[in-house]
C-alpha cells in the first residue's frame, strides 16, 4: 500500500520539485482525503478481479461502472 501511495504521490499529477521516498511527503501533497480514498480504493479494486476470463471481464465492468 505505501508503495502505491508512493508511486502516485510521483506521478505527473502530484509530482513536484524532488521525488518523493517516504509517506509523510505524499500525505501532504495529494492530501488526506484522496490519500484515504486510494488507501480503500486499491484494495477493492483487488476484490474485482478472478481467475475466470468470463468472469473477470464482468467484474471489470462492474468497478468501472461503480467507480
């Protein structure tokens, strides 16, 4: 999860001067609120994924719909 933060914390979006490398910079600079959506988000998205072709195409459909 820090990982993730982090790497969004780099992403031309939030992106600023110097790299960020730990998780007090990005809490700061994206915020709490979107830092606590992507915290919930990541791990649900996770929930919307299986091992069938079938059945993976329609949860798929089902989290873009819902996000």
């Amino acid at each position: 999860m820090a990982a993730r933060i982090i790497k969004v914390a780099n992403s031309p979006l939030f992106r600023g001067v110097k790299e960020v490398d730990n998780l007090k910079i990005p809490i700061t600079r994206m915020g709490i609120p979107y830092t606590y959506n992507l915290a919930v988000g990541v791990p649900m998205e996770k929930l919307y994924q299986s091992t069938f072709e079938d059945v993976d195409r329609l949860m798929r459909v089902s989290w873009a719909h819902s996000t």
